[in-house]
C-alpha cells in the first residue's frame, strides 16, 4: 500500500472522454479506461490516497455513470461547471489545454474553491431527465418541420413533412405516458409534483423539469435556489461605478420551462400578476419584470415544496 504524503491534495480532479479518465491524484497524472474495468481500477488506486471530494466537469451526459460508480464506491463527488474552470484556469494564468492539464486544474479548481459534494441523482431522477431531454431534441425537430411546412408550396413535400410531424407528435405523446408510469411508481415524487402543478401557470413539463433537473427545489434557501437556476441578480460594481445587475450562469435546462410558466403566471396567477404589472408600472423594462417574476415564481415554489403546502390564492382584498 502507498503511503500518504501531508502534501497531496484531497482533491481529486478528473477530465472525462469516450474512452478515457485522466486523473489527477496525490499529485500526480493517471489514466484509467472509461468503462466498469477502468472505473474498479481507479477506486481501488483511490483507497491508497487521501480523498476528500473527486471534482469532474458537466460533460454531457459522459459524467453520469463516472460519478455515479465512484459514488457507490463510498466517494464524495462534485461535478461542476465546466466554464467555471475555464474562467479559473485563464485566472491563474493557465491558458494551455491537454487532458492532464486539464485534469490537474480540475483538482487546483476543487481544491481553490472548497468545492462541496453533492448528492448524486438517483435512478428514477435519471430516467426522467433522460425523456425530458429527449422531449426537447423531438419538439425542436417538430418546430423545425412545422416552419418548413409553412414555406413548402409543392404537394408532394408537404405530405411528407406532415407525414414526420405525425411521426413526432406520436413519439412525443409515447415520452409523456412513459414519464407518466416512471412518476406513478414513486409516491414522493407525485405528491411533489401534485405540489407545484397546483400552481396557476405551472404544467406538467415545468414540474417534471424542476424535480428532475433542480433536486435541490424546498431544501435551499430561495437566494441560493435562484443562483442554481441561473436567476439571482448579480453585482457588477468597481468602485464608485455601479452596473446593471444581471443573471447569467445556472443550469440552462430550467430557463426555458420557467420562462414559459411566467409567461402564463402573468396572465392566470394573481400573485404573480400583480407582481409583474408592479414592476412594469414602476418604469421597468418587461424583460426585466418577466424574469424577475421567474425568480419570484421559483421562490414560491421553493417554499412551497419546503413546507409541504398546496398553493392557495392570496386574499382578495375588502
């Protein structure tokens, strides 16, 4: 067995391929396979250092069986942004890109940033988020063949487009009652979603997308529940100069949903209404007031979920 070095970082960094897991461990590079050999080979090399969290990039999907093997191999585990990375590295001056390198940054950005562990997704959550992605790559291609249909002028072309659209439209029903089976086995999860569909504005998609892609939702403050999804304002100040706060960031996958259910909660969720004509009335520009409403929204939901509560319509003034 190797023995520990006081020097060696407890951060393990490691940058994901198709085919490889470049690792950065008690100081040093290692490569192991990216299949169920590799990743037993690696926990085992693991045991002989001291680990405090194992950091990887969001790499798209490639991540997901990686943090999830070393999960159940008793690690902590962290998968961070992969732009917050990039921005440390061009900090600390580290411009150059290999796989090593970049797994040793990973280690150094984990380490810089004390960067937590997270609780891992579990079977079911993976599973939705896997159709809900889905639902999305067949309505864009829907979207697409819908514009097309609208510019086609030949017969012939137009019964083929509309023979796709139907294709999709069939393959998009199928996602929602498999969806629909996967959350009627877990009673948790449906009474979550009873929860939040229970809110003007909110529909079946948006709740799905929130349990799915947002676990966190009633278990954070609403401050940090808004900077996961991107929404909480941020300050761009230097010195006496104060800038515009904005949003940017968070997980890109929530922005659509909400903004979609704020649109609706303008018009149907009094609360909501009423706080977005607010805003407007005071001078501020619709964009603004609409995603400042999302922020609101998904505070309300926030809360919501926290305390087990069904939504009820506030008080009608007398």
């Amino acid at each position: 067995m190797e023995a520990k070095s006081e020097t060696d970082s407890p951060y393990v960094g490691i940058d994901i391929s198709k085919s490889k897991l470049d690792v950065w461990v008690a100081e040093r590079h290692r490569i192991f396979e990216n299949n169920e050999d590799g990743l037993d080979k690696l926990a085992r090399h693991l045991a002989h250092v001291e680990v405090k969290v194992i950091v990887m990039e969001a790499t798209g999907g490639l991540e997901t069986r990686v943090a999830l093997g070393l999960s159940e191999a008793g690690y902590s585990v962290a998968v961070v942004n992969p732009r917050q990375v990039r921005d440390y590295a061009k900090a600390v001056g580290k411009l150059a890109k290999t796989d090593k390198i970049d797994a040793q940054l990973i280690s150094r950005f984990g380490e810089a940033t004390k960067v937590q562990a997270q609780e891992l997704p579990d079977e079911l959550q993976l599973r939705i988020r896997a159709l809900l992605a889905r639902r999305r790559q067949i309505l864009s291609m829907k979207n697409g063949e819908e514009n097309r249909l609208r510019q086609a002028t030949n017969a012939q072309i137009r019964a083929s487009i509309e023979t796709i659209i139907a294709v999709l439209e069939e393959q998009l029903k199928q996602i929602d009652d498999d969806s629909d089976k996967a959350l009627r086995s877990s009673p948790m999860w449906m009474e979550k979603l009873e929860i939040l569909e229970s809110v003007p504005g909110v529909g079946p998609v948006t709740a799905r997308t929130l349990l799915a892609e947002l676990p966190e939702l009633g278990t954070l403050s609403g401050r940090k529940i808004a900077m996961l999804a991107g929404l909480a304002p941020l300050n761009n100040d230097s010195g006496k100069m104060r800038g515009r706060r904005t949003t940017w960031g968070g997980r890109r996958t929530l922005r659509a949903p909400l903004y979609m259910a704020a649109m609706a909660a303008t018009r149907f969720n009094p609360s909501i209404r009423a706080f977005y004509q607010r805003l407007v009335g005071r001078g501020t520009p619709k964009r603004v007031a609409l995603v400042a409403s999302m922020r609101k929204l998904l505070t309300v939901l926030n809360a919501m979920l926290r305390d087990k509560k069904m939504w009820s319509p506030p008080p009608i003034p007398t």
